[in-house]
C-alpha cells in the first residue's frame, strides 16, 4: 500500500498492492494503522456509505462543520470516476485550489479528505459505484454544498452535460456561501485536526 499527500494539505491518495491469480484477486483496500501513521491519527468509523451514479452524474460539492467535520475515505468499487478534492477552508494557503483524482475498479486507488475539504466526483461509467468510511454520522443541520460549476473554481467536469441533483443545482457558488459564513475555517481545522492527532477527545457529545 502506497500512500501519499497530494497538493491540498489534509488530503491523501492510497494505493493498494493487489495479488492475483487465476482465482481472481486479494488487497488490503484499507489498513488503519498505515493510513494512521500518514495522517497522525486514526480514522474513526461511525458510519459507511455507498451510492451508484448513472455516467454523467456529477455529485458535490460537500462539505460540513467543522468541528466536528467529516474525513472520508473513499473508493470506486464499481466502474470508475473522477474524484474532487476542493479546499474551502477559508485562510487556507489553496483556499479555492482543487485537485483531480481517477478512482476505477482497476487501480482501486483510494482518496482520503480530512475535516474540513470538499468533496465531489463525476461519473466515467454506468452504475458507478463509490463507497465511503466517514469519521462522523450524517447531521444534515451541518452539511453544506457549494455548486460544482461555480466559475470561479472552474473545474474541469469530465462530462457534457453533468446531471446534477435538485440540491446541488441549488447550491450557492463559493463567494456566495463565503459571505453567508458556510465554509471552514482553516486555522479551526487545524486545530481541530491538531487535537486528533494528540489524542485529545475534541468534542464529547457521543458523535
């Protein structure tokens, strides 16, 4: 398993060795221990998700509070996308910076964001199937989108025409959701972060 940073602090590309044969393959898609020596804690795993895209499909950009956050450890089971790390952490030194990723049932790379980042992907294939190892359950109170075709991220969508969702299609742009107090901040990331990784309990409300 090979891990490592990419261009966006808090965030980690992973890629597992696969041992195949005749009889088909075995991998570690996931090992806690390596993943918590790279990013200075371990992941907690209160909830998994799964969700299926029809190609075409774009989903994002999500995001919530911090704290408590949400870090997400995601993988491409089925078919294949590409993955959106987005900084909207405001302070933070690529604050509006994002950074592509392929996540395909052939590499089977994984993508790691830390509490704090945006998060989004296009569907390159019918049936697209991501799964999800997320560090907090689902408070919708606390979950926020910015629109993935805000100009001024510009991202460049691997999709003609992306299908979106009534939300995200509703979503506010970056300097809009900037204004109204929605993003991260990154110094308060940090922070949060910082407590993780000394082992101190950051919130205590049993999330």
């Amino acid at each position: 398993m090979k891990i490592r940073p990419l261009s966006i602090d808090g965030a980690w590309e992973i890629t597992p060795q696969q041992y195949g044969d005749p009889r088909g393959l075995f991998m570690e898609w996931y090992r806690f221990d390596r993943l918590a020596a790279a990013v200075g804690h371990p992941l907690r795993l209160p909830q998994g998700n799964l969700s299926v895209s029809a190609q075409g499909v774009v989903r994002g950009i999500h995001f919530a509070d911090v704290p408590p956050g949400q870090a997400k450890y995601v993988t491409c089971v089925r078919g294949a996308v590409i993955d959106m790390v987005v900084d909207v952490r405001v302070g933070s030194p690529t604050f509006g910076q994002w950074e592509a990723s392929r996540l395909d049932d052939v590499d089977r790379r994984a993508l790691y964001l830390g509490e704090g980042l945006g998060h989004g992907f296009c569907a390159l294939t019918e049936d697209a199937t991501l799964s999800y190892l997320c560090s907090t359950t689902y408070n919708p109170t606390a979950e926020h989108a910015v629109h993935p075709l805000d100009p001024q991220l510009a991202i460049d969508w691997p999709a003609r025409v992306p299908l979106l969702s009534t939300r995200d299609a509703a979503a506010p742009s970056l300097a809009q959701a900037r204004t109204a107090g929605l993003l991260p901040d990154y110094q308060t990331c940090r922070s949060f972060v910082a407590s993780l990784n000394s082992g101190a309990t950051p919130y205590s409300d049993g999330r």
